[in-house]
C-alpha cells in the first residue's frame, strides 16, 4: 500500500515538474517570438522608409524632366505664332501698301470723271438747244405741210391706219385661202372619201325609248287590286322596284315612271306577270320582282356579249359586258346607246381600215367608248371620265383607256385611235333619223342660225339646212370680195361656237358670184 502511494505521488510531482517547466519554455518561445518579431518590424520600417525616398527622389526627378518637356513645347509653340504673327504682319502691310495704290486710283478716276461729266453737261445743254431749234423747225414743216395738204395730222393719221388695217386683211385674207387650199388638196378629199365610204357601207336600226312605260290592263278593275287596300299593293311595288306607279284616268293602262331604265323594265316585265297570275298582294309583289331582277341581270349579261361578238371584240371582262348591256336600257337625245356604241365600233373599223391601223382595237374602243354612260347617274363626273376608269380598273389596253377618255375633248390631247372614236361618235349621232327633238327646239336653233348669218355687213340671204347642220350665205357682190368672203365665214363660225348651243358641228358655206349679162344684136 505504502509503495503504490508513493509511486502515485512520484507521478503527481513528475507531472506537476512536467507542466512547470512546460510552461517556462512556452514563455522563452514567446519571448523569442517576440524579440524577432520587434526586430522583422524594425527592418521592415527601415526599408520602406529607404524605399520611400528612393521613391520620392524619382518623383522628383520625373516630375523635372516634364517641366523641362512642357517648357520646351511651350518655347516651341511661341516660337511658331511669332513666325505666323510675322506672316501676317508682313501681308498686311502688302494690303495696306496695295489700298493706298488703289486710293490713289480712285482719287485720279474721280477727278477724270468730274471733268467728264463737266464736259457731257456742256455737251447736253448743246443738244437740248438742237433739239429744242428742231422741234420748232418741225412744227414748222408741219404746218406748212398741213397747209399745203388740206388735213390735220389726226386725219393722216387715220387715213395711214385704214390703209395698213385694209392691206393687213387682204394679206390674212390671201394666207389663209393659201393655207386652207393647200390642206383641202390633201386631207379634205380623203376625209370626206373615208367618211361617205364608211356611212354607205353601214346603216344601223335605230331604237327610241321613252323614259316612262306603259303597262296595258285587261280591265278598269285591275286599277283597283293593283292599288290595294289602303294603297298597301302600290306601295309595296314602289318599295321593291324602287320606280313611281302612277295610276290615272288612262283607261286600261297604268304608267311606270323612273330615271333608272333598268328599274323601270324591271318593274314593267313584274307588274306584267302580276297581272296575269292575278295574285297580287306584298308577299308576291317581292317574290315575283325578286325573280325578274335575276332574269334582267342575266338579259344584260347576255345582251352584252351578243354585242361584243357582233362587233368581234373578245376577251372582255364580264363587268364590262354586263356595262355594255346595261346600255340597252339607256338612251342619249333619244337614241338607243347600246345601238350607238354598236354603230361606233363599225364606223371606228371602217376607218381605221382604209388608214391601215390596228381594226380590232378601234372597234373594241368604239364599243366601249360610252360605258360610263351605264353608271353615270350613280356616279360623279362625266361618261367619258368614268368610262375610262372602268376600263382601266378592268385591265384594259391604256390605248383604249385614253381614246374613252378623249372622245369628247377639242382634239389638243388626243391619240389617232381617240380621233377615229370622236368622228364615228359624232358621224352615229348626226345621221338623219338618228337623234329626236322638240320641232319647237328645232326651229328656234334654226331661227337663231340665221340670224346670226343676217348680223354681218353684206349678208344678202342664208338658207339653214341639213337639219341645220350646214348655213350657206350669199353674199352682196359689190359689198364682200373674195378675201373678205374668207374672213366672213372665220366671224360667222366664232359667233355660232360663241353663242349657239347644238349638238355635232355645223358647216359654214359663204357664196359670192359675179353675173354679167349682154345681149347679142
């Protein structure tokens, strides 16, 4: 027991010697730690203190030599403004040593032109008193002329003025009788050639439609069921065909009045077939016009292209060919214009023929020259305007585009093709028989011709005639010559354009003959 204890308390004073002197070497090791530690920081401190001014040292040194740099440019850059300043200095003194030349100059031109004008007011005072001794001389001569002739100046004067204004008419006169005979020798003989050869060879029927239609009744009691009770059938007819019925003491009829041909035929062919069937009531009213605005479209559509293959123009848009046969219902002074646009073409071929030109394009713009005629009252701006928009829109030729466009200007514009389309349009609706009008219209137009014609100096008689198409004026022998006979029908055909409304044109013919009579003893 006892041995163990001491051997435990060996061990605890082993350990307790242990950790003492444990501690007494951590606390050397410190203390050399520090020592070395103090002494790395002071080594350190010294060299960045010695880097420090070898650095501050190249500072300054770097911080010289940019000094010595900029001081350099700078001595650099005044030098060259010096150089530039002595530049300038010396071309300003040129400048100014060249203005004092030039001021001397001047002051030796002005006083050179002082002296001129002095010697040029002399001279004008001498002149005005030249001009002033002339004029006097002058008035002189002129009296004494005046004297000796009997008349004034004024009268010269007129006498000088009638002489130059007769000689001025007589060479107009002479010039233009040149002109036109030299253009009759060669154009006027193959026109009217062209033109009479075109009319004989074609003459078309010519077909009036009324603006209003009459439908025939069977009896005075279809007035009645037409009308209906409390007017509901008259209504519904006016509702659905879009035209007035008007319902009169006309026996056995009643008439369709509406400025829309096509309208108007439609409710012509449904009241029709009203009547027959002799149901009639609003129900019906709308079934019947229904189906009769089908069958009028495919009419139109077909009457279109019967049209088109009888003139022979092809390959036409079907908005174009329901155009053209929309224009059977339409008519212009009274003439059918679908049988006007079939003349058109023919007339068109037929010339463009004998001038060897392209015949089936001018057929095709004589057919389709009038179809904005078939739209016109739905649309603003003229038929011819709107015609040719259409055709443009619908692929046509620009060729056919602008000879629909120009088929009614004064000719400035114009194409050939467009020429041929206004002369057959004019030559369809000239032609005798062709247009009606009110024989009141008729004569008045007539009346006013020859007034016109009577308004002249030296007009003896005028005759209207070809339905007052053409004027022929005889002439006082002794009062017109042959050159004032010229420029007579100039005045009469500005006066008839200036203010006389008609529809083509007219021919102005002025007459003068001379008659010698002798008898033979």
């Amino acid at each position: 027991m006892l041995n163990g204890s001491l051997y435990v308390l060996v061990i605890l004073a082993s350990l307790v010697a242990g950790i003492i002197s444990g501690y007494i070497f951590k606390n050397i090791l410190s203390e050399k730690k520090i020592k070395s530690s103090e002494s790395l920081a002071a080594r350190i401190v010294e060299e960045s203190k010695k880097e420090a001014e070898t650095i501050k040292k190249e500072s300054i040194l770097q911080a010289k030599e940019n000094l010595l740099k900029i001081k350099a440019d700078f001595d650099k850059e005044t030098k060259d403004r010096r150089s530039d300043l002595d530049v300038l200095e010396k071309r300003i003194r040129s400048k100014e040593e060249n203005l004092d030349k030039r001021l001397d100059a001047l002051t030796q031109k002005e006083s050179s032109i002082e002296e001129r004008e002095k010697a040029l007011i002399k001279k004008e005072g001498a002149l005005e008193e030249k001009h002033h001794r002339l004029d006097k001389a002058f008035e002189e001569q002129k009296q004494k002329l005046e004297t000796i002739a009997g008349i004034s100046s004024e009268e010269a004067k007129k006498m000088l003025i009638q002489s130059m204004e007769s000689e001025a008419k007589q060479d107009a006169a002479l010039m233009i009788r040149k002109i036109e005979d030299e253009a009759k020798l060669t154009a006027d003989k193959k026109s009217k050639e062209i033109i009479a050869y075109a009319i004989q060879r074609y003459a078309g029927d010519f077909v009036a439609e009324n603006t209003v239609s009459a439908v025939n009744l069977p009896s005075e009691e279809m007035k009645g069921r037409i009308i209906g009770r409390e007017g509901r059938n008259i209504r519904a007819i006016e509702a659905a065909t879009g035209i007035d019925l008007i319902v009169d003491d006309t026996p056995e009829a009643v008439v369709l009045s509406s400025f829309d041909p096509i309208r108007r035929e439609v409710a012509r062919i449904s009241l029709e077939r009203l009547i027959q069937d002799g149901r009639i009531h609003p129900g019906r009213i709308e079934e019947i016009v229904k189906k009769v605005e089908k069958e009028v479209d495919q009419i139109i559509r077909e009457t279109g292209e019967k049209a088109s293959f009888d003139v022979g123009v092809h390959d036409v848009h079907p908005e174009i060919i329901k155009m053209i046969g929309s224009l059977k219902y339409r008519k212009s002074y009274s003439q059918n214009v679908l049988q006007h646009s079939i003349d058109v073409a023919y007339l068109t071929g037929m010339m463009a023929a004998e001038l060897k030109m392209n015949v089936k394009e001018a057929k095709r713009a004589g057919l389709l020259h009038d179809i904005g005629k078939a739209v016109d009252h739905k649309i603003e701006g003229t038929h011819a305007a709107i015609g040719a928009d259409f055709a443009k829109r619908y692929g046509e030729n620009p060729r056919i585009v602008q000879a629909i466009a120009t088929h009614h200007d004064d000719g400035r514009n114009n194409t050939l093709l467009g020429v041929l389309v206004q002369a057959a349009d004019s030559l369809s609706a000239a032609r005798p028989g062709a247009r009606r009008e009110m024989l009141e219209t008729y004569v008045k137009r007539l009346e006013e011709l020859e007034k016109i014609a009577h308004s002249f100096n030296g007009v003896d008689r005028c005759f209207a005639i070809q339905a007052g198409r053409e004027i022929r004026i005889l002439v006082e022998n002794e009062k017109i010559s042959d050159n004032d006979a010229v420029m007579l029908c100039k005045d009469v055909i500005k006066k008839i354009e200036s203010e006389l409304t008609y529809p083509g044109q007219i021919k102005v013919t002025v007459i003068r003959e001379t008659r010698i009579s002798d008898y033979a003893k």
